[in-house]
C-alpha cells in the first residue's frame, strides 16, 4: 500500500494486519424482562471470556420502563419484582456500567435472537445507538441434541450445574460454559 505525502513523494504504508478474533474470546450475555417486550430489561447478566476461561462478570437490575414487571413474570420466571428495580438504574444510565463488556466483542447468548434483540433495541429506544456486532447462539449450536432446546436442558445433557436458572448472571455463566463445551467438542457454532 502506498500513501503520498504533500511533497507529491510516496512512500510505502505497512498497516498492521487485522487480528482475528478467537472463538474462545466473547461476552456472555443474558437479560431478564419485566413483559414480552424487548425494551422492558429488568436485569443483565454478562460473562466475558478470553481464552476459554471466564475472566469478568458482571450483573444489573435495571430498572424497566415505568418500573412495571408482569406479576406473572415475577412470579413464575425470575423472581424480580417492582420494589427490587425501584432504585435501579434505567437502561442508559445502566448500560454505562458494562459496555466495556459488550463493545468490540463477540457475543454469545442461548437463543441470541431474543438477548441481541434486546440490546439492540434498548440502545436504540434509551441510548440513540444503531449496536451490530457479530453473534452465536448456543440453542442453535445445541438443537438436535437434546429432546428439549432450552438452556436448563442443554446444560443438563452436557454435565453443567447452573446455580439459579434466571438469574440473568447465572444463566450468562452457564451459556458461557455450554458455548466452551461446542467449540471443545467440534460442534459447528452458529448464529
């Protein structure tokens, strides 16, 4: 590559070469939602690996918007509940905590659609920030494998103890693990 100078002169421009991102570098990442909508995050869970070993974690309550969570959801799923994100942080104030965990990374996530969906929509909506980066999705990495798709039974049929299924950090940690256990086993990842 050449580049001239304001002489007129060229001269002969090395530029580094791009590093490659190893698989075994990523951001886990999981969210809990107050409802069905993707902008109603109530709770993040990030695992940031490199080399194949969790290195940083991360978690949040987030306080959702109008501080509304379906009772059904707090009951029957995560167990958080309005008084538990009335002092929360709201979405913008909160992703400036760990964004460091999700910028410039690979992420991963079980059923990355919905987790990705989220983010992207929550900095959209809170943040005015257009977000892509490069995904997989460890349900997709496991389909077939197991009769059932879901993080409690891919993590079941591959030895791994999940400490509070979610809980948006404990499910980030196990994902992390199962994502580490596809790529030690050959499987083909996917996104």
């Amino acid at each position: 590559m050449t580049d001239v100078t304001k002489a007129g002169i060229q001269t002969e421009v090395k530029r580094p070469a791009r590093k490659r991102r190893s698989p075994l570098d990523f951001t886990a990442i999981d969210f809990e939602t107050a409802d069905y909508a993707p902008n109603s995050v109530c709770q993040v869970g990030l695992a940031r690996v490199e080399g194949g070993v969790i290195v940083d974690e991360f978690c949040e309550l987030i306080k959702p918007p109008g501080n509304f969570i379906r009772r059904d959801f707090s009951d029957d799923i995560h167990g958080i509940y309005p008084e538990h994100t009335a002092n929360a942080p709201a979405f913008a104030e909160s992703w400036q905590h760990w964004r460091h965990f999700v910028e410039g990374q690979i992420l991963v996530a079980h059923n990355v659609q919905f987790d990705f969906g989220c983010l992207y929509t929550c900095l959209k909506e809170f943040c005015g920030i257009d977000f892509m980066c490069r995904t997989y999705c460890t349900m997709k990495t496991w389909a077939g494998a197991f009769k059932r798709k879901s993080l409690a039974a891919c993590c079941a049929g591959n030895g791994i103890i999940m400490e509070h299924h979610h809980n948006a950090l404990s499910d980030a940690r196990a994902c992390a693990e199962l994502f580490l256990r596809a790529i030690k086993e050959g499987r083909k990842l996917k996104s």
